[in-house]
C-alpha cells in the first residue's frame, strides 16, 4: 500500500509529505465515516427504541466513561509498550463492536440494553485508543515543526466524517435501517488496518529499568501539574466537554420534538456542526506556531457558548443550523488548540500519559451527558441547552484570567 507524496503541499496539507502520516490520514478518511454513522444511527435507535432523552444521554455515558475512568492508566501502557501494534488491536476491536451491532439490528434482536453494553464495550476499547493515537501521530511524521498542523488536520479530518457521516446515516436509517450503518462502518475499519500496517516506524526499544505502573502514573500527574500551562488547559477541558457538547446529546430531541423531523433533520443538524468544526479545523491547520493559541482558547469557548445558547429558543431551522456551525467550531478551537498546546509544551518521555490525562478531560463528556439527558428530562430540553451556553461562557471567562496571570511565553 503506497500513498503518492504531496509535491509543494499548500500550508493547511504539509503534514502530508510524511509517508506514514500520508498512510494514517487516507485510512481515517474512509474509517471515520463509519465511525460517524455508526454513532449516528445508535442515537437515532435508541430515541426511536425507548421515546426517552434520559436514554440517548445513557449511550453517550456508556460510550465515554470508561475513558474518564481508565486513560490515565492506559496512558502509563502507551508510555511503554509498542504503539503501533497497541493501537492495532483497539481499531481490531473497535471492528468488532460495529460487526455486532450490524449483526443483532440486521436480524432484529437489537434492544436498549444491547447497545448500552456494546458501547461500554467501545468505552473500554475508547480509553486506550485516544490518548494512544494521539501520541503516535506525532511520531508519524517527520518534522515535528508540523505538529500543528498534523493536529490541526486530525480535526478537520474527523470533523470532514462528522459532516458527511451523518447525512449519509441519516438517508441510511431512513432507506435501509440502522443496521447497515453499523456494518458499514464494520467494513471501513479495514482501510484504518491496512494503513497502519504498511507504515514503517524504528523497532520499538523497552526502557531498560521499568518502575511500578503506579509510580510511572504519579509522575505523570506530577509533571503536569506542576506546568503551569498544561494545568490550565487540561482544568477547561472538562468543562468544554461536559457542557460544550449538549448539542450531541440532544439533537435528536430537537430534531423528533421541536421540528418535528426525522432521521435527516438530525443528520443535517449534525453536519452543520460538522461544518462549523471543519472551518475551524482549517483555521488552526494554516496557522504556524502555538503563538497566540491561549486566546484561541478562549474565543473557542465564547463561540460555543454562544451558539449553544442561541440555537436552545431557536424555532427557526437555518439559525438553528448556523447556531451549530458556531457550536461546532467553538468546540474544536478548544479541544484542538488545546491538544496542541499541551503537545508543544510536554516532553516525549511522558507524552503518553499527560495526553491520557487529557483525553481523561475530553472523558468528561459523558458525565455531561447524563447530566444533560436528566436535566433535558426535567426541565426541557431548551433550557438544558441554554444552561450548557451559559457554563462555557463562564468557563471562557476564567481561563482567560488565569492564562493572562501566566508567565508569557511564545504559546
């Protein structure tokens, strides 16, 4: 499997001239969109299945807090061993949680309960997987002067499926049930494999004298807490992913119940939030240095913030739309720039764990879910969503004070 290079890529593509990258990134272009529609069609099922937003905010928790739970350990795992044949065996099992949701919608056994257990399954899978990708993309290409960028078209990459993924689910659902989606996105996992395994990285080298797992983690915690910069991007971090991302929770709500739509209204309302993600996406990829990022931050919190608030007593479906795009790249201004801020400042030797104790943030998610499915369940779903607006704008507000009390520095 041989991937062309990219002669005198433009700014936003020159992770590209990497070969592995160049491997890694056409393998997630095809995966992810599975990813997408998978996640899609197991949000609409359920709604469908149950009537309950209690139920859609469920999935979202079994699916992500294995990660809370468990990615600072797996951070300690992703430190030592090989990460290539690591991150092999989660995207083996993530195939095989797809193929049995394809295998119990396609035969009509699918229940509730069924898919709460396959993604808790996912969540475990989940856990390993994120803070161990995002070590070893850096490793993938050559010149970590494009560590920016590489980041940078990991989201828009992501976003891309996130835009497209769902419109296609959505007809999908609608067409030829959920099922199919599961099984497609079974099958494009084999692109992500296939990738993976004709990349060349250097032999993997054991360190010669292993501590205790326990001591490998307080180190890590250590470290990043004593880094004034690391702590406070890894403090708003679980804010944004608690509260930055109602509109993932809830869409299928509004879509069902305030505009009275189907499968494709919700997949339209995701692909704009998709889009919105993109446009930010692009942005951070032509930038060049982790200069000014702070006050990235910031804007993307506000943003969101905004967005979400809007789009809650929006009955309006185009603003409803835009309100989503702004949502959308607020949340990946934060989390991207984020990422690469932290990436920039830490050191090799404990990248593994800090990213875990970043994804471990991102893990917040479903806390935040459950919290918004009870609170959309209790009070409406309009006011759960404005409340989540109002958070992250708070949240903009003290990171801003706290970044702007830091030491300067070129980040």
């Amino acid at each position: 499997m041989e991937i062309p290079p990219v002669k005198n890529p433009p700014k936003i593509l020159r992770a590209l001239s990497s070969r592995n990258y160049r491997l890694y990134f056409s393998g997630q272009c095809v995966s992810l969109i599975g990813n997408w529609m998978t996640s899609t069609a197991a949000l609409w099922l359920v709604y469908h299945l149950s009537g309950s937003p209690f139920y859609v905010g469920l999935i979202g928790f079994a699916n992500q807090i294995p990660v809370l739970l468990l990615s600072p350990f797996a951070g300690v795992w992703v430190d030592r061993l090989d990460r290539r044949r690591l991150v092999l065996a989660t995207q083996a099992l993530a195939m095989l949680q797809s193929l049995a949701l394809a295998a119990l919608a396609l035969t009509g056994h699918i229940t509730v309960g069924w898919i709460v257990g396959l993604c808790l399954f996912q969540g475990f899978v989940n856990a390993i997987d994120w803070p161990l990708r995002q070590s070893l993309t850096i490793e993938m290409v050559e010149d970590r002067a494009d560590l920016q960028n590489v980041i940078a078209l990991n989201s828009v990459t992501f976003n891309l499926a996130r835009m497209i993924g769902p419109v296609i689910a959505g007809f999908v659902i609608a067409g030829l049930g959920p099922g199919v989606c599961f099984l497609v996105d079974g099958v494009s996992f084999l692109a992500v494999l296939g990738a993976l395994l004709a990349m060349r990285f250097a032999p993997h080298v054991p360190r010669e004298e292993e501590t205790h797992p326990l001591a490998d983690l307080r180190e890590g915690i250590h470290y990043a807490y004593t880094h004034d910069r690391i702590r406070t991007v890894l403090l708003l971090m679980p804010v944004i992913a608690m509260f930055g991302f109602a509109h993932s929770v809830l869409c299928p709500v509004f879509a069902s119940d305030i505009f009275h739509g189907d499968a494709r209204i919700y997949g339209l309302m995701l692909s704009f939030t998709g889009v919105g993600a993109v446009l930010a996406g692009l942005y951070l990829g032509m930038r060049t240095s982790p200069a000014g990022l702070g006050g990235v931050l910031v804007r993307g919190a506000v943003l969101g913030g905004v967005g979400l608030a809007a789009f809650a007593y929006s009955r309006s479906l185009p603003f409803s739309l835009f309100t989503l795009m702004m949502a959308g790249a607020g949340g990946v201004l934060c989390m991207a720039g984020g990422n690469t801020l932290v990436q920039t400042h830490v050191t090799d030797d404990k990248r593994g764990r800090v990213m875990s104790l970043f994804t471990m943030g991102q893990g917040m998610y479903p806390v935040g879910s459950l919290l918004i499915g009870i609170a959309a369940t209790a009070f409406g779903a309009p006011l759960a969503m404005l409340a989540c607006g109002l958070i992250c704008l708070v949240a903009a507000q003290v990171f801003s004070r706290k970044w702007r009390q830091l030491a300067p520095v070129r980040s």
